[in-house]
C-alpha cells in the first residue's frame, strides 16, 4: 500500500484486511502530504495499527528501532536484520555489483545471490527469506 497523507493507509486496510504487513522504513518520499516525517510514521503506521487491533502478524525490520517501537503491541511480529532477529543475514563482498547475501540465522539457506544492485536492498531481500 502506498500513501501521501494522512487515513490513506486506514482506508485501505477496511476494504482490504490484510492479516500480515511490512513496513520497509520511513523515508522522506511525500513529505507534503504527510507533514514532516512524523506525519510519514504515523500514516504508515496506520498498517501497524490495524493489525494490532485484528491480531494480524508484523514483519519487523530490527535494525530500525523505530520499527521496533511502532510495532509494540502487535499480536505476532516476525524479525529480521543483520543481528539479533529470527532471521539474519549480512552483505558478503565479491567482485559483482549484484547484490549477494549470506544469511547467518534462522533459515537453512545459506547464501542469496540477486540481481538487485544496492546494499539498501538487504532488508528487501531479509524479508523475503523470512516469508518463504
């Protein structure tokens, strides 16, 4: 779901119900619409919200603490990052560009090559192995 103001994301999710959420992070993107980063916080969260009260289940970036704040509450929360989560993995250097991640904990895959580019791409590819 993707939103530039306020109730965007609430709206949603009452025709949608989703039972799981993520939310990647909390960026700058729609600034305007949202009135500052808080404002970003609060109109994504309103995914968070929602599965709180429907005891829905968070995929939870670790390596955000603020993730880890807005998610308090939350029936079942599912972590991922590079260290102290269910699921870790870090970025392994190697002479492609593509990015490759060798995972350390909670899955019996050890190494993930992608065709992505970017080291901002680990959550992304974190998260995935932690919906498998």
């Amino acid at each position: 779901m993707g939103a530039n103001h306020q109730k965007e994301i609430e709206s949603y999710c009452e025709y949608t119900m989703p039972t799981h959420g993520i939310i990647t992070n909390i960026g700058k993107a729609h600034l305007e619409g949202f009135g500052g980063e808080d404002g970003v916080k609060k109109g994504k969260g309103e995914l968070y919200d929602y599965l709180r009260a429907t005891n829905g289940t968070a995929f939870v970036f670790l390596d955000y603490d603020y993730l880890q704040e807005m998610s308090k509450g939350i029936y079942d929360i599912k972590t991922y990052g590079t260290s102290n989560a269910a699921i870790t993995g870090i970025i392994t250097n190697n002479i492609s560009e593509l990015l490759e991640v060798s995972m350390t904990k909670g899955t019996t895959i050890k190494k993930v090559q992608t065709n992505l580019i970017g080291e901002y791409n680990l959550p992304n590819v974190l998260v995935a192995v932690n919906c498998r």
